[in-house]
C-alpha cells in the first residue's frame, strides 16, 4: 500500500510542476489551464523569514566555526615579517664646488641614469660576492630553533648556545640535531642520519666526535638561563641552501629610475633576523661599490706614476749633462748669429720629442691591444687609461681603440653566462680578432707616417747641423744638452699636473650612497594578515550560512502552518487539527467519542462551528470531504467532523464513495460486504445498507465491493434517488470522496456538494498539490471551496490555532495549558531534536 501511495504522489508532483493540461487520463484527475498565476507563486518572503529565523542558531554556529578556524589558523601558522631599506644610488662630481671645474674640464653630471645601470646594481646586491660578505657577517650556515607546542620558533641571536663544528661528511648538512638539557650543564643530543639513529649526552664545552663530523655546545652568556622543559634544535646548512635561502627571500627593486632610488627587502619568519640582514647588505653593497671604485682609481693613478718615473729618468740624464757640459767649459749662453739656428734647431727638436711621444703612446697603444683588458673596469674609458692618447690627433686610431675596447667587455659579459663552445662566444671572440687586426693595422699605419715624418725632421736637421759647424762648437753642444732639458721638463710639469688632476676629480667625485629609509624591526607580520583572515573566516561562515538557509528554504516543500495554506490558496481555512498523540493509529478512527475533551475534539468543534457559516444547520447539507492523494487524513476528518456534528444533536450519515480504496468500515470497525456499490446497482437498498455508530444520531454506509466502473455508478440517476431517500431521514450527509488528484469520482461527487472541504496534512502535502486545488476551484466554480489542516504540531501560544477564515476559536491559547485532556508527549531524543532542527 504504502508503494503505490509513493507511485500515486510521484504522479501528481509531475503532473503538477509540469502545467500539464487537458482532461487526464482513464481514472485520473481533472487538470486546468497552466498559464494563469497562482497564490504563492515566485519567492516567497514570509517562508523564507521563518527558514531565517528558524536557522539563525545554524548561522551564528557557522560564523563561530568561521572565525575559530581563523584563530586557528592565525595560531598554527608561522607570521613572515618582512624588513625593507630604500637606498639613493648616484655619482655626483664636486670639482666646479672646489673652483676647478673650468680648468678641468668637467662634464655635467647625468641626472637620468638609464635602468640598465641600476639592473646592474641591483645584480650586485644579489650576487654571490654580497652573499660572501654577508655569510661572513651573519652565521647564516646555522640556526637555532626552540620547539614550541605546535610551531617551532627561530632563536636568531637568543640561543642559549653556540655551536662550533667542522665537517667532512655533507650527509651532516640540512639534518635535524636535537639538543635537550639534562642539567645546567650537560646535554643530550641526538639526531636521525639516514637509518642511523645519533644519541648521546655530553658536557657543554665538550667535543663530540662523530663519523665525518665533529661538534662543541658552548654556552651562550648573554641568552636568557636555560629551562628544564625547554626543548630545542640546531641545523647546519651548506652554501647552496643558505643562497638558495637568500635568493628566495631577497627581493632588490627600483622603485624610481629617476631618482636613482632602489629597495632592499627580506622576508622572514623572525622579524629580528630580517632586519638584521637588510642592514648588514646595506653596509656590504657600499663596501663593495667603494671597493669597485677604489680599485679603478689606483690603477689610473699606477700608470701615471710609471709614466712619471720614466720621464724623470730622462729628465735627470739631460740635466747630468748640461751640468757635467757647464762645469767643463764655464760658460752656459749662446748669442749674436747664433740664435736664428738655434731657434730652427729647437723647433726641429720639438717636433722631434712630440714625435717621439707619439712613438711612446703607439707603443703603448700596441701593448695595450695585446692585453685582454685595456680598461681595469667597464665604467673606465680609454681616455682615463691613456691620458695622453688625445695628444695623436688620430681619431680612427681612439675609435679602434674603443671599439676593441668594448668588444673585449662583451666578451667578458658572454662568458660569465656561457662556455667557450658556445656560438656567441665564438663570435664574440672572431669580432674581437678582427678588432685587434684593424687596430694593428692602423698602429702600422701611423707609426710608418710616424717614421717619414722623423725621417724628415732628421734631414732638416742635418742641414742646420752643418750650418753649426762653422760656429763654435761650444754654443752648439750647450744649445744642444738645452733642448731635451727643457723638452723633459714640460713633460714631466705636464704628467704631474695630469696626476693632480686625477687625485682632484677622484677626491670631489663622492659615491653618493645614502640610506633614504633605513631597515627596522617590522611590528606587524606581512602574512597571516589577521584582519583579512578574520574577514574571511566570517565571510565563509556568513555565505555558509546563507547557503544553509537558501537550502532549507527550497527543501521546503510541504505546508507546514496555516498560515502557508492561506497564502498559497483561494479557499477559505476552516480550522486546524491538531497531531492525535493519544495513541498510534493503525487507520482511521473515531476518536472524538471516547476523547471529548481532547485538543483534537474542541478542534473539529471549531470546525463545526465554522461550517455553520458557510451553510446553516437549518437546512439539509451535503458536505464532500476530499484531499490530493491518499494518507492526508480526509477518513479521519470524516468520521470524526460526523461524530462531532451528531453529537450537537443532528442526524447524520457518512457514506464512504471511495470505492477503490474503502476505509470508512475500518474506522467504524465494520465489514463492507454491502454498501454503496449494491445500492448503485440495485442489488440492495438503502435501509439494508446503513450501518449504525457508537454515537446514536451517526450513522454510515460503507463503500460495498469495488466495482470496475465507480465513476459510472456515480453518475446514473441511481446515486441522486439515493441522496434524495437519505435526504428524508438525515440532516447531513457526509461523503468522503476519492482523493481528486488521483481520480475524477470526488470532482463528481464535489459538484452536488453543499459544502466541498479539502484536506490538507501538515509536513506531508506538498505545495504542488494547492497548485492542483486552485485550478480545481477555477475549473469547476468551487466559490464555497473550503480547507482543513490535519496533523498540525503544536508551536506554543499561537500554535495552529482554529477558525481561520471566519473568526471562531481564537481563545483556548496555546496547546493543552490544561484545558485539555492530552497526554504528556514523549520526550524526544537528541536524533530527534537535531532532525526538526533542519526540517
């Protein structure tokens, strides 16, 4: 039975949510027009309040579970501090300060240095010599931790001891070496290599020797005393983990290209530790830039000491000879005819010394381009390398030159990044060939001119050579030790003046290295933010609990109050029966009899009452008494809407037309081996069929034999004689028809009805199926439609309450409150409790 209930519901629902039109089939229910609205139709505000309501302890609950489980992520989650320093790259010169940028010659400054330059100091900062220095700085090949409850907390500079070790093995790097103390001064240590387990207890101070590895524990004086229960642990970390440590923390950014400013940051789980190693990079990046700039500046000045010594050796030969020539001789001037030769031969000899300078310079310019390296440094030109190289007034030579110059600095660039095998070196290095080529040739070609020009000068020489002859021999060789002395001479004012210059520039040129926003200890982590995490554990508990409440809201689809029934309904509400808790009923019974002062009587009292208004009780009636589908209590209601109408004092008979599935006889305990189906088919009249009650003036005909045709049956003139002859004895009739949404028999029978009542029962009729009542209503003209909420739970004061509709019954209160002869209900589990509070 209860499979073809479910099989009958299915039906309906379908039908239903469908909109399916037109007469149904054989035996089935009567549809309407799907296209005109229906009460209730779309969202529906109050259901969706009550769901809130009913389901804001859930929410509340939720957004607790959101913001624990933010606390407890903020609890078990390592904080990441994060240290930053802002630093202002940039040369300035000071010489047009000091008054001698005129007379030097100095450039204005850049003010727009270009990204390229600072990538190559950010590059600095992150390179493996900053990373030298700073390991030499900070102990970073080893941490001390402290184990906590759950988290492990970094000991950076608070250890209560050092460790001094040397290791042979590696295997000993990146492993875990647990250090618990004993007493104040002995310790046990031990640690998992592979699948050998270390363990042992020591004195601090002693030297623990193990396979590929020796270690001392020192005591660390200036940390806090030791506890007993404190639990701690040391790692040992190679270079490649301490850089791979480094490059993943380390960020180094420019913030403005036009200021020249860039940004140093670490990350890291101890905020101490982070600010500790921003400041120390920013002390080793000056070193190291200081150190760059110190190293350019000793070269320049190294060759021109060379070339000063060199041109002081000359210098101090001619002067030894002009000396050793005075001292001999005792005289030291030339006069009269002399003077125009002696000026010619000191023009030659001058043209000479240039020349001959210029020899020197390409001499050196031709060393130079064998070496691999022309500059010390790739911020270094060849002018600064070769001060004197302006002198050649070559301008093809100083462009090869540079060009080789900046070839060789590509090269270097190329192999920092690739092997000699690769193709870009290859060609590098054949550019490089063909630069070195080119130079040499233009260094053949200059020195050859070079030659014809001495050549030259040494010809006219000669010429005036023999015009000396003829004067004394004395003024000539005087005139003759003359001319280098003072030759060396400019040469060495001009190299000194040179060195001046340099120290000068390299003095008034400051690396201007300031620290714009120094590092400091950083209050507040950058991750877990706990404002955020806070926002988003309540944000996930608020949209769960929406989703909770936007679930139950559209799993509610069943009639749970009156109050749904009215909203989703055109039918007038005559009352509210309450759950029958007295005892489980198999099948429908007459109850009203043995519990007159049950909620359940004064209930259908109500009713009653109500119907009064509707149709008078001075009058005949025919009331139909009809539901959706089987199992929403419309034999109950029958029976017992009888018992309380005949106990006012009016005749009444119940006749049971739901001849498929007959249950009046059950209620009344009778058999049904006669009853309306004989009388339809004149087997039996109607006297033979009635059937007596517990309650005098109530009377019942049960359903008889099921026949094939009930719907015909109703139909014939047989069944109006029928109510005309019991119209005779009976002041009312009552009918329980078939439930309308599975057959057409009650839509027959609700048509001669004075009064058609539809039953629907809390928590089990579905929302569909008022759907199927107001089409009902709208097809057939039911204006006297009227409804009835069987097995509603009480819910305090205004619990179901009765007589919606017409006004009557709003006085008893709540459940029971001892007006009632209701038993106790019993207590309900904690299953039970959790169910209803979902439903």
């Amino acid at each position: 039975m209860a499979s073809n209930e479910n099989a009958e519901l299915e039906e309906l629902i379908r039908r239903a949510t469908s909109g399916q039109e037109g007469p149904p089939a054989a035996g089935g229910p009567i549809a309407s027009d799907a296209g005109e609205s229906e009460p209730g139709e779309g969202l529906d505000i109050p259901t969706l309040v009550l769901v809130a309501k009913r389901s804001l302890p859930w929410v509340l609950l939720l957004l607790i579970i959101g913001l624990t489980a933010s606390w407890l992520y903020l609890r078990y989650t390592k904080p990441i501090y994060k240290a930053s320093s802002i630093l202002k790259i940039d040369e300035r010169s000071d010489v047009n300060t000091i008054g001698l940028g005129a007379a030097l010659g100095a450039a204005a400054p850049d003010n727009n240095r270009s990204i390229t330059q600072l990538a190559g100091e950010v590059e600095l900062i992150k390179s493996n010599l900053t990373y030298t220095r700073l390991k030499k700085i900070i102990p970073l090949n080893i941490s001390y931790y402290t184990q906590g409850t759950v988290l492990e907390a970094e000991l950076f500079g608070t250890s209560p001891f050092r460790v001094e070790y040397t290791i042979s093995d590696p295997a000993y790097y990146n492993r875990k070496f647990n250090v618990e103390y004993v007493d104040a001064t002995h310790y046990q240590l031990n640690a998992v290599l592979g699948e050998q387990k270390i363990e042992g207890t020591h004195a601090l101070g002693q030297l623990v020797k193990l396979p590929g590895m020796q270690l001392r524990l020192l005591a660390n004086e200036e940390s806090p005393t030791n506890t007993p229960d404190a639990k701690f642990h040391f790692t040992i970390q190679d270079d490649n983990t301490i850089e791979r440590y480094l490059n993943l923390n380390l960020t180094v950014e420019v913030v403005n290209p036009n200021a020249n400013t860039i940004q140093i940051s670490f990350t890291d789980n101890n905020r101490l530790k982070a600010k500790r190693i921003v400041d120390v990079l920013d002390s080793v990046y000056l070193d190291a830039k200081l150190a760059r700039k110190q190293e350019s500046t000793d070269k320049a000045l190294a060759y021109l000491d060379e070339q000063l010594d060199e041109n002081g050796l000359r210098l101090e030969k001619a002067e030894d000879n002009l000396k050793g020539f005075v001292l001999k001789n005792g005289t030291y001037d030339a006069k009269g005819e002399l003077g125009n030769i002696t000026s010619k031969m000191e023009e030659l000899a001058a043209d000479r010394l240039k020349l001959e300078q210029k020899g020197a310079l390409l001499a050196e310019v031709g060393r130079l381009a064998t070496q691999e390296r022309i500059t010390a440094s790739e911020d270094q030109t060849v002018e600064q390398t070769l001060p004197g190289l302006g002198d050649l007034e070559d301008p093809v030579l100083t462009e090869l030159l540079n060009e080789l110059n900046t070839t060789q600095q590509n090269l270097r660039r190329l192999t920092r990044s690739y092997n000699e095998t690769t193709e870009a070196v290859k060609q590098q290095r054949s550019v490089l060939a063909y630069a070195r080529i080119a130079l040499q040739r233009q260094l053949r070609q200059d020195q050859k001119l070079l030659s014809n020009e001495l050549a030259l000068l040494d010809q006219q020489r000669n010429l005036l050579s023999d015009n000396l002859r003829s004067l004394p021999g004395k003024e000539t060789e005087l005139a003759r030790l003359k001319r280098p002395l003072e030759l060396y001479g400019g040469t060495q004012q001009m190299l000194m003046e040179k060195k001046v210059e340099y120290n000068i520039k390299n003095a008034g040129t400051t690396p201007d290295f300031q620290i714009l926003s120094p590092a400091s200890a950083p209050d507040a982590p950058i991750s877990p933010i706990k404002l955020l995490v806070y926002a988003i554990g309540l944000a996930g508990g608020l949209i769960t609990g929406l989703g909770l409440i936007a679930t139950r809201y559209f799993m509610h689809n069943t009639i749970t109050g009156v109050q749904e029934l009215e909203r989703n309904t055109k039918a007038s509400v005559l009352g509210v029966i309450p759950t029958y808790e007295k005892e489980k009923l198999e099948v429908s019974r007459l109850v009203v009899d043995k519990n007159p002062k049950s909620s359940v009587s004064e209930a259908i009292r109500s009713i009653r009452t109500n119907l009064d208004f509707i149709s008078p009780s001075t009058k005949r009636r025919l009331i139909s008494v009809t539901s959706t589908i089987s199992g929403e209590g419309k034999t109950f209601v029958t029976v017992n809407l009888g018992g309380i109408i005949a106990l006012s004092g009016q005749r009444v008979i119940i006749l049971d037309l739901d001849m498929r599935k007959p249950k009046v006889n059950l209620a009344f305990g009778a058999e049904n081996v006669r009853g309306i189906s004989t009388i339809l088919i004149d087997r039996h009249s109607v006297a033979e069929c009635v059937q007596h009650s517990t309650i005098e003036s109530l009377d019942f005909i049960s359903a008889g034999p099921t026949p094939p045709n009930p719907s015909e049956l109703i139909l014939s003139p047989r069944f109006d004689q029928m109510l005309e002859e019991l119209y005779r004895n009976y002041d009312v009739i009552l009918i329980d028809t078939p439930p309308v949404g599975l057959v057409t028999d009650g839509i027959l029978i609700m048509r001669k009805a004075d009064v058609p009542i539809y039953i629907v029962r809390a928590n089990y009729s579905r929302k569909a199926f008022l759907k199927n009542l107001n089409r009902l209503m709208r097809n057939n003209q039911f204006n006297r439609m009227c409804t009835i909420l069987n097995d509603a739970q009480a819910q305090g004061a205004h619990g179901y309450g009765y007589g919606y509709g017409y006004g009557y019954g709003y006085g008893y209160g709540s459940y029971g409150m001892g007006y009632y002869e209701e038993p106790t209900a019993p207590k309900k589990t904690f299953t039970e409790r959790l169910k209803g509070l979902f439903s």
